[in-house]
C-alpha cells in the first residue's frame, strides 16, 4: 500500500492537516484514479466512470458495502442519486469481501461456503487473500447501484433500456413477476423467446425453459408415493422389531428354563448321591 512511502510525510503532516487532508494529499500526491461501476438494474444496464479527483471520492470512503450514499458530491449531473455500494477490488485485482471489517488486505482461511473461493472437493479450504469491505483510496474499482434516480438522466445508463433475453426459470420467480396465485397455471405464463433467424415470419419457432420447481399432478403423485413407500418400510420395520422382541423373549425364557431343569438336576444328582453315602456307611 503506497501510505507506507509516506510514512515521514504523513507524521510531519499530521501536526498542521486533519486525517481526512492527509488523505486527500497522499492520494493527489500519488496521482491514482478510481473507475465507477454503476450499474442500473431496472433498466439493465451498466456504465463505467473514471474518477481522478480525491474530493469527489471522498464520500465513498470509510463506507462499507451494503452502505447507501448519496451522489451529490461526483457533479451535478449526478445530483438526487443514491447509490448503494456492491463491491469492488484494489489495485492487484483483490476483490473486496463483505464481514471483513478492514480498509486493507487479509489473508483468510475460506472453505466451500465462503466467498472468493471455488472448493474442488469436500473439506476444501485454503488461505486466500481478500479485501476488507471498507472503502478506501487503495482500490482500482468500486462497484455501486443505483437505488434512488435522480432528477436528470445519465447519458448511457438511465435513458436507455435494455430486455432481457431471458425469463425467469423457476416457479416461484413467474408467479412473483406476473403476480399470480397459487391456483393459475404457471405454464402458460413462460416468456417465451424467439429463435435467431425467425423473426418475421407468420409462425417463429420459439423455445422456452423447462420450469424447475414445477408442481404438478405427477410431482403430488409421485410424493403420495413416497410416503406411502416409507410408511409401508416404518410399519414393516416395527412389525420386523416386534417379531423379534417376542422370539428373543422366547429363547431367553428357554435359555432360563434350561438353567432351571440343569440347576434342579445338579441338586437332585446331589441328594441322591449324599443318600447313598449315607446307606454305605450304615
């Protein structure tokens, strides 16, 4: 990080300049630009800036993502915005990670559920390095979204709209982009799209996607089955372990009536002898 160049110029500054000047001097000092991703989703499109003025960025520092700031401050142009920071990487490509509470780098140990790292077995982890999710004047590019728009339009981002080529795919997300019940029929809500080279013609073919998540007779059906087949295996398991309760039972009952009668052998194999003895010595 280039601050480490000017540690004497930060200590002799720091007598006569507030942190937030020394900020702005090192970086002005250090001549480095900032790109702006702003990205529109409700139109759909994305815009790329590039910022070298430290006063203009200085809004965005010590914000941490998921953060909604105010726009005012890049020009007038942008003057109403709010955007919401997303995201973005410092210098080396390092990609900024939410939860890790830095302006600077880390160097983690990630696994399969976390971010910035592709697991490639079961119990993979590794020690990476991310970005903390504060924003500094170390990154390169800074991820925003417009959530609130402003009263003029930015010129390649929020005058344009661009349409999806492709719809929603799952049952749930159809139901909440045409706002249906439970009752209608997915099926015949599917966008459609029209194949390369039929546009035109009296009848294109079109293609749709298979729903995922799709509950029909046949999926009901099937899931009677299921539990009906598991209920038969828990109700054969029970009668299995009842059936050999009992002939467990029984072999220890007959276990203990053999000790008994071999016990009660012993005994009388043993008075019979002591009579015996007891004749003798008459």
């Amino acid at each position: 990080f280039f601050f480490s160049s000017f540690r004497g110029l930060h200590s002799g500054w720091q007598k006569f300049l507030p942190p937030h000047q020394i900020v702005l001097a090192v970086v002005k000092l250090a001549g480095l630009t900032m790109k702006l991703n702003i990205s529109y989703p409700i139109a759909g499109t994305q815009k790329k800036i590039e910022i070298d003025d430290p006063k203009k960025l200085r809004i965005f520092f010590d914000k941490r993502i998921a953060q909604e700031v105010a726009a005012d401050g890049l020009g007038d142009e942008f003057k109403g915005y709010v955007f919401r920071i997303t995201g973005g990487s410092d210098a080396e490509g390092f990609p900024m990670l939410q939860g890790v509470l830095h302006a600077k780098r880390a160097r983690l140990l990630l696994g399969a559920d976390s971010k910035c790292f592709r697991a490639k077995r079961d119990g993979h982890r590794r020690r990476r390095s991310v970005r903390g999710c504060i924003v500094g004047p170390d990154l390169s590019v800074l991820n925003l979204a417009i959530v609130k728009k402003g009263d003029g339009e930015l010129p390649g981002l929020t005058d344009a709209y661009h349409e999806r080529r492709l719809g929603p795919k799952r049952a749930s997300k159809i139901r909440k982009l045409f706002s249906l019940s439970h009752k209608d029929d997915v099926r015949k809500y599917v966008v459609r799209r029209v194949l390369p080279g039929e546009e035109g013609k009296k009848f294109p073919n079109t293609k749709a996607p298979k729903i995922q998540r799709l509950v029909t007779p046949r999926t009901l059906n099937r899931r009677r089955q299921r539990k009906a087949i598991k209920r038969q295996n828990c109700e054969k398991s029970k009668a299995a372990a009842a059936d050999y309760a009992k002939l467990l039972a029984q072999r220890n009952r007959e276990k203990r009536q053999a000790l008994i009668s071999k016990k009660r052998q012993q005994l009388t194999s043993a008075k019979s002898q002591a009579s015996q003895k007891a004749s003798q010595k008459e």
